[in-house]
C-alpha cells in the first residue's frame, strides 16, 4: 500500500480542526474507504478529486456522520464521532455542508431556510436569527429572492442559498460535495465566485469537485482518491504539474 | 408565401378547432365513432330518466303537508322531513332542550370555518379549539349553569354523528402519524409493536371492532366499573382510523428524498424537529388526497354504530320511517340524508383540494 501521509504541514505548531486515524468504512461487505488519514488544519482548503465510484463522497460524509466509519478515528473539532447522539448533533452544528443537489427545503421560503438551523439548533431569537440570514443571502447576492421559494430559483441561485444556509450556522468547516456539477454551464462560475469569497475569508473547506481551475487557484492541497484510497496529497503546483503516481497521471490525463 | 411555409404554419395550430359550441361539442361529445354512440346512448338515456324523475320530485310533490295528504299524490312526499325534522335532527335529546345541541354543533361548524384560514393557523386557535369543545362538552352534556344534564344515551341525530367523526379524526390522525413514524423507528421493539397494531386492525371490519368495544370490553372491566358507550365507539372509531392514517403517512414518508434528512441532519437538527419542520410538513402536504379519502370514510362510517344501538342521524331517519305515519316515503328521506353528507363529504374534499393548491411552492 502507498504511504498517504501528508507530503505538506502548513502549520505544524496548529492544532488540526479535523483528524482522521486510519479509518476504514465499509458498506456490507464492500470496502469503500480503506485506512484514510487526513489531518486539516483550520483555515486550510483542500480539494478532493477522484474517479467516481473511488469514495469521495463518503469520505466527506463521514466526517459530519451522514455515514457511520467502522474502524479508526475522526475527530472534529475536538470531538470525537461515536454513536454519542449529543457529539454528532455538536459536530454537525460546527460542520456546514453542501451538496450536488442543494437539499434546499421546498417547502420553506429562502429565509426559513436559512434561519431553521440558528433558531432551532442555536437557539438564536427569530429576529436575529433573520438579520443574519439577510446578510448572508447579501453576500451571495440573492437577497431580494428572500422570500421566495427554492423552487422558484434556478440552480445556481439555488446552490447560493445552500451555501448561505450552512454559513448561517457559523460553521468551522464547509464541506462540498461536488457543488456545481448539478448546475447548467452558466450557472457554476456564480456559485464559485461564492466559494472562492469564502476561502478569502479563512474558512476551512473541503471540497469534492472536478473545476480544476478553481483547485489551483483556491487550494492550499490537493488530495487524489482512488478505489477508497488517498492515492496522493500535495500542494495544487506539484499535484498538476508533476503528479507522483501512474493513477493520479492517468486521471489528469483524461480531464484536463 | 410558398405552399411549404403555409403548411408549417398550419401545424402551429391546435390539431382540431375547439371554438365556439359546435367545436365543443366535436372535441368532447363526438370526437370519433365511438364517442358519439356513446353520447347519443347517454342522451337518450337521461331523456328516458330525467322527466320522470324531475315530474316525481317537483311538479307532483308535497312539501309541507300532513301524512293524509301525501296518500293522494304519485310524487315525492317531502313533507316527511319537516314534520320529523326535529328527532331526524337531534334524536332523543330532551324537550325544550334543543337550543343546547344546535348551539354546539353551530359552534363546531363555526370554528371549523374560521379555522379554514392558513393564517390563522396559530398557537392561540388551539387554545380557541380547547376552549370550544369544553363549551361544547358543557351545552350536551349539562349540569352545569341551570342546565339539566343529558346521558350520553340521549346523544342522537347529528350531533352524536359529529362527535364519532370530528373527535375521531382529530384523534385518529395525529396517532396514525406517530404510528407511522413508529412503523419506520430504528427501534425493534417499537417497530414491531407498531407493525402488528396496523396489521391486525386493518385485518379486521370497523364493525367487529364496535362489535368488540361496546360488548367484550366490558367483560374485561372490574365489576362496577363501566366506560360510557358513546365513548368506547368512538374509541373503536379512533383505533380504527389511526391505522389507515398511518398507512398513508407511511407511503408519505416514504416518498421523501433522502437528501431532506441529510440536509436536516448536517445542520444538526435533533430527529423531532427534523420531523416537525422539515419531513412531516411536506409528507402530510403529499398524503392529502388519500388522507381525506380515510376522513371521509370515517364522516360516513359513523353511521355503522347503529349496529350497535347508538342512534346516529341514519339511524333516527330510520326510526321516522318505522313511524306507520310516514313508513312509505324511505326514498324521501334516504335522498335528504344522502344530500346532508354529500354536503358535509363534498365541503371536506373541495376544502382538502384549495389546501393542497395554497401549499404548492412550485417544486
Ligand atoms: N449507501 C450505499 N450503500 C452501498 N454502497 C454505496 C452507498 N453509497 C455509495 N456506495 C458505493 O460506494 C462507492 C463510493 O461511493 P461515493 O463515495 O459516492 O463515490 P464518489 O463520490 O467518489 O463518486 C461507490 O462504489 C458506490 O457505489
Ligand atoms: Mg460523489
């Protein structure tokens, strides 16, 4: 097996947001992720590509317990995931998530979505938990759809509003998986300009995507997964310009 | 302009022309062969049927007379409903008393109108719903404020067919969603308790069940001990409607995208207000039709509990027509009581579907 270990620790004296401890996952019998570990430091920006089918999916999700890992440790801001209900529902309020298909809530208006998680989960006051929301759908610049519904916005303002309702948590760290491959062509620049704004404000970002474009120039590291493994990590420069392995090889090859 | 774009043109167009009378009449009536025998059929049919039945309920019908007069006439014989309207209505409910059950039900049928308004879906109308029916309790039953109290075994005519449905949906649906909720519980022992509870009382005829109730269940009592019969009728009603409701919720849950719990989930959101915010609502929301459907056949399935010698609005109607006075005149009656429920049967459903057209948010 190849060493996956981190080739760069941009800050060895931090201490990691996220620890992965040689974990493994399987569904049923098949082994979908084989001993992963990952270590991110807090405002890092990481891409994950990779065939489909090799795992990257899961490995994303495992990290905010939408799927359970059973071998090895993640720990999340401290906390470790177990089948504690109360630390999973902690980590899930500190980890945002985007997804392919923006799960928006069909039958909220914008603004109920993105004030459900502050007012429920936060305990935020309605009121505040609403001036918030205005700000962050500001940011996205999609604020006079506030009181529409999702399914009267195209999918990339959709995709915004996903965004926004994450940040509205406050998370330490925003997951994506593939974000802007359910959206038409003219649609996925307007969602990238939102993440890139993101990663220039310090968040900690992992993020499953094919936009290779926005890996090199967003990403402090790029992580290459195949059949349930971490094939290769490095910094975007490296991991474009000369990759190590014959699948990583492979794999640029055919979509750039 | 060449005969090829003419043609194109002509594409454009509606296939047939559905303008005017004559272009309504080819499109719905004879649009092929088949339709129009089939319209002539039904036409000729309806003209057969209709004046008859027009010349029987309106031309050579009584409508306020006595019983002597109705023996003179070959057509309906109306008068039968007024002149029993009062125990048709409100059954054995005491003399001089009348006021009380039509206060009630005017108050029932008042709320449930107000309570129409999706703004006004608030926390205080539940209080208003409580306030209400504990209003509505006092006025049947009495024996508070000068009022003479009335048995439950005096509750008749509507509004003892009121109470079985309007307590036993309002019951029966919030627990058919808790057993549906149960029915798909990660729990064993939950899940198993809730599967047999559905199965076995879908596997059984509401009537067994009341049948059951107002005769076994006594037996299993302590001595001296015993529940009122409007009570374990409806109790009856309410096992047996929660079990369909929770059928129905169940297909409703499970037509929910996965990606509705993952999204509730990675915002934290603790599994109750995953399902009140986020499942439930829009599940509830896919299930109305079908939904409706159980509640309506709960509305007319009160009337099973003459079997069981409660008198509901079918079974006083019946008792009028035992009456030698006014035995001949079933059809009279038997149409007016299908008129009462369609209205009440038709207002649910037109309800049901202005509430599915409000909750739409183009998805
Ligand atoms: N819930 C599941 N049950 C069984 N197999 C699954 C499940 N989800 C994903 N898989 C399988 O696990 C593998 C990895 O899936 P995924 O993480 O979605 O890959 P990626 O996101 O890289 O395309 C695939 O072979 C997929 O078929
Ligand atoms: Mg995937």
């Amino acid at each position: 097996m190849n060493d996956p270990q981190n080739h760069i620790d941009s800050d060895k004296t931090a201490k990691p947001i996220i620890e992965i401890h040689e974990m493994h996952k399987w569904y049923g019998d098949f082994h979908v992720l084989s001993n992963i570990n990952l270590q991110v430091q807090p405002q890092e920006k990481i891409v994950i590509c990779g065939p489909s089918g090799s795992g990257k999916s899961t490995l994303i999700r495992c990290i905010n317990r939408l799927e359970e890992h059973q071998r090895g440790q993640i720990i999340v801001n401290g906390t470790e995931l177990s089948n504690d209900l109360k630390n999973i529902e902690k980590v899930r309020a500190e980890v945002g998530m985007v997804f392919q298909h923006f799960n928006l809530f069909p039958h909220l208006t914008i603004i109920e979505n993105l004030t459900l998680g502050p007012i429920w989960v936060r305990k935020t006051p309605k009121k505040e938990a609403e001036e918030m929301a205005m700000m962050y759908l500001e940011k996205v610049q999609i604020a006079e759809q506030a009181k529409k519904f999702p399914g009267q916005l195209s999918g990339g303002q959709q995709q915004r509003v996903a965004i926004a309702r994450s940040l509205c948590m406050n998370p330490q760290v925003m997951l994506f998986d593939e974000p802007t491959s359910a959206l038409d062509p003219e649609m996925i620049k307007e969602v990238l300009d939102v993440m890139i704004g993101l990663a220039e404000e310090g968040m900690t970002m992992l993020v499953v995507t094919h936009e290779m474009g926005f890996a090199k120039s967003v990403a402090d590291r790029v992580m290459f997964m195949d059949e349930g493994e971490i094939v290769e990590q490095n910094s975007p420069d490296v991991f474009f310009d000369n990759p190590q392995h014959e699948r990583t090889q492979l794999f640029l090859s055919q979509i750039l | 302009m060449t005969e090829a774009t003419t043609a194109k043109r002509e594409q454009l167009k509606p296939p047939t022309s559905n303008v005017g009378l004559i272009g309504w009449l080819r499109t719905n009536l004879f649009s092929s062969w088949y339709n129009s025998i089939l319209t002539v059929v039904i036409l000729l049919f309806l003209a057969w049927l209709v004046p008859p039945l027009f010349r029987w309920a309106f031309i050579d019908s009584l409508w306020n007379s006595s019983a002597e007069a109705c023996r003179d006439i070959d057509g309906a014989c109306w008068s039968v409903i007024p002149n029993n309207i009062r125990f048709i209505i409100l059954g054995f409910f005491p003399e001089g008393q009348e006021w009380r059950p039509l206060l009630a039900m005017a108050l029932l049928l008042g709320l449930v109108i107000y309570s129409k308004e999706r703004s006004r879906w608030k926390k205080s109308l539940a209080w208003l719903w409580l306030i209400n029916i504990l209003i509505m309790g006092s006025l049947m039953h009495g024996g508070i404020l000068g009022m003479p109290v009335v048995e439950t075994s005096q509750w008749s005519g509507l509004p003892l067919t009121f109470i079985l449905s309007f307590f036993g949906m309002i019951v029966a649906y919030p627990m058919g969603i808790l057993l549906a909720l149960g029915r798909r519980s990660q729990m064993p022992a939950i899940k198993t308790l809730c599967v047999v509870y559905i199965e076995m009382i879908r596997g059984v005829p509401l009537i067994s069940l009341l049948f059951m109730s107002s005769i076994m269940f006594p037996l299993f009592l302590p001595e001296g001990v015993t529940i009122d019969k409007v009570l374990r009728a409806l109790i009856a009603i309410i096992l047996f409607t929660a079990a369909y409701i929770a059928e129905v919720v169940r297909g409703g849950l499970q037509a929910m995208p996965r990606g509705q719990y993952e999204a509730a989930d990675s915002l934290g959101l603790p599994y109750k207000h995953t399902m009140r915010l986020i499942i439930l609502p829009q599940a509830l929301k896919i299930v109305i039709p079908p939904s409706v459907g159980i509640l309506l056949s709960v509305f007319k399935d009160t009337s099973l509990v003459v079997i069981i010698a409660l008198y509901d609005v079918l079974k006083t109607t019946m008792v009028t027509l035992s009456n030698p006075n006014w035995a001949g005149y079933s059809s009279e009656s038997y149409i007016f009581l299908a008129l009462l429920y369609f209205i009440f049967c038709f207002a649910m459903s037109s309800y049901s579907r202005r509430l599915e057209k409000e909750l739409h948010t183009g998805h």
